[in-house]
C-alpha cells in the first residue's frame, strides 16, 4: 500500500474508537522476522489481555486518547496492525465507545460499496463477516460480544483491510482463534 492509502486505513481506525488518536508503537512483535509463513504470536496487554497469533509479522500500533478527560469517558482500547508488506492492516478495538458502522456507511465511505455477509467465527463464537470493496481494497468488519475467561462480555471491533481475498480469509482465520483472557 502506499502511504495515501495506510493513512485511509488510519482513518478508518480513527472511525471506530472516535476515542483515539495515533501513539508511538507500546507492543513490539513477540517473535522475529520471518518469511510470509512465518506466525507470529501478538499480545495486547490490559484488560482484559487479548492474545492472536498471525500468519506474519505485524507491527503493533496503540491508538490512545487525546486528553485526560477524553481517556477517562473512553472505554476503548484500539490497537492497528500493519504487516512489514503493508498489503492489509487490521484495526482491533475493545471495549465500550466503538462506532459501528452501518451498511448505508459502508455504501457512502467506500464508493457505493455493497455489503455481503457471511458467518465465521471469533474466538470461537459465531459470527458475521461484512465484506465490502472499493477501487483499491477488499475489507471484512465484524462486531461481536466476546466472553473473557470470567465470562464477562466484551464488546469487540475488528476491522481488516487487504490487498487480496487469501489474506482477508488469512486474518478472518486469524481471529477465530483470538484469545480474551
């Protein structure tokens, strides 16, 4: 992707929190570089921890809140996720304070894109997929209440960007294995 089109990809994380504004990476890879194959295990410290193992390495982005007092009214954690490639990105939130966004959204934000659903899972749940295109990039967004270990729903915002279905079905694959601890 060139730089024009990652910072769309910042504007839609933007989008979800309303919360959040770009911070210096907080979460480095948990594993070294490698090749495409290669699956790197990604945690995102807090409360609760969420643990996601990818088919790459992913650069780890922290979105926080401007101000004191924007941070204390925001429940949302988001974090963006851009392989060394930048042929997707993935913007995760947890929390309360997330946009969702609708189909008639979708259809205004993205060149009169149209929404096809279809289920799959995170962490295990079932769920559905919205995916969309416009002239540049495939996406796939899912909103779903996920249990952590205590049982207590979370509210959680994924959004993926891609070059190519393989790698939209490689994150969809990705996060149906998302840990909530």
């Amino acid at each position: 992707m060139t730089q024009a089109k990652s910072m769309r990809s910042l504007l839609i994380t933007l989008a979800i929190g309303g919360c959040a504004t770009t911070a210096p990476p907080t979460s480095p890879s948990m594993a070294g570089a490698g090749p495409v194959a290669h699956v790197q295990a990604t945690v995102l410290e807090g409360s609760p921890t969420i643990r996601l193992t990818l088919d790459r390495e992913y650069r780890v982005i922290e979105m926080r809140a401007e101000s004191p007092a924007e941070a204390s009214r925001c429940e949302l954690r988001t974090w963006m996720l851009v392989p060394k490639d930048e042929q997707s990105s993935v913007t995760f939130g947890i929390g309360v304070g997330g946009n969702r966004k609708t189909e008639e959204v979708i259809a205004r934000m993205y060149d009169g894109a149209v929404v096809t659903k279809v289920p799959g899972a995170v962490a295990g749940k079932q769920v559905e997929w919205w995916h969309y295109q416009d002239s540049q990039h495939l996406y796939s967004t899912c909103y779903a209440d996920l249990p952590d270990k205590a049982g207590v729903e979370h509210p959680v915002y994924i959004e993926l960007v891609a070059n190519r279905p393989q790698r939209i079905a490689s994150l969809e694959e990705a996060f149906s294995r998302i840990e909530v601890d």
